[in-house]
C-alpha cells in the first residue's frame, strides 16, 4: 500500500433499513468518511465507475451543487482512504467495482499486517536476546 494510502475502519452496525442510500451511508462511516456529501459523491462514483466512464469533479459539483474545491477535498479523502483513484482528470473506484476494491484493500492490509508481524518477531527477538543473553526458542508464529 502505498504510503499516501491510510485504511482507517471502525466497526460500525450495518443498518436496518438497507437501502441503496443507507448502504452507502453505512460504507462511509465504516471507513472514517462520515461527513454528509462523502455517501452522496461515492454513490456517483460507484455507478460511474461500474459503468466504465469514471466522473470529473466539474460533473459532480454540477450534479450536487456544491462548490468544486468542497469535491475536490472530498475527493482527495476519498483517494487518501485507497477507495478511489484518479486517472487524467477521472475519478474512478479503485477497481472495478466496489467488491473488487474492497478485495484489494484487503489484500493490501494482509500484506502490511505480514510486514508488520514480521518486524514484531525481529523486534521481540532482539529484545529477549537483550534481556536474557540469547533467543526464544519456538516462539516463530505457525503460517496458515
């Protein structure tokens, strides 16, 4: 993941009315994106890019009516999170669709969390060498 890129996901209950709207409201806020347009510029890009076009962020200040550094901003949050990319002056979902993305996001996580448990076990290698003069013995983690 690139290091621009900041995953932040917050457990949060799915809701009970599951309409395409608050679907997409329940994505944002499990993501960190709780401001009010983020559901409303998602939803676009979802269906933009599902359709293969990918949306401008003239087409959506035009579309919502709101002023274009307010979906600038709003896009780049969206870029921050690793959900959307831009191509030339396109926004699109990451992948394909929202299931693809989510995919990678995964992905990416699994690889930072291997990165991240590989350093822990150098870490407590070199500090149990530190305090007791040599290594643990068995303590290698089991891969799956």
């Amino acid at each position: 993941m690139p290091s621009e890129e900041k995953l932040v996901l917050r457990p949060v209950s799915k809701p009970q009315n599951e309409t395409e709207d608050e679907l997409v409201r329940w994505f944002c806020k499990a993501f960190g994106l709780e401001e009010e347009l983020e559901p409303v510029i998602l939803k676009e890009i979802i269906s933009k890019s599902i359709s293969g076009e990918g949306t401008t962020s003239k087409e959506l200040y035009e579309k919502i009516k709101i002023p274009r550094s307010t979906v600038i901003y709003h896009l780049n949050r969206f870029i921050d999170s690793g959900l959307i990319v831009r191509k030339g002056r396109k926004y699109y979902l990451r992948s394909m669709s929202l299931e693809e993305t989510i995919a990678e996001l995964q992905q990416d996580m699994l690889r930072e969390f291997s990165k991240l448990i590989e350093f822990a076990e150098k870490f407590d290698e070199m500090i149990t060498r530190e305090l007791y003069g040599r290594g643990r013995q068995g303590s290698k983690r089991k891969t799956r």
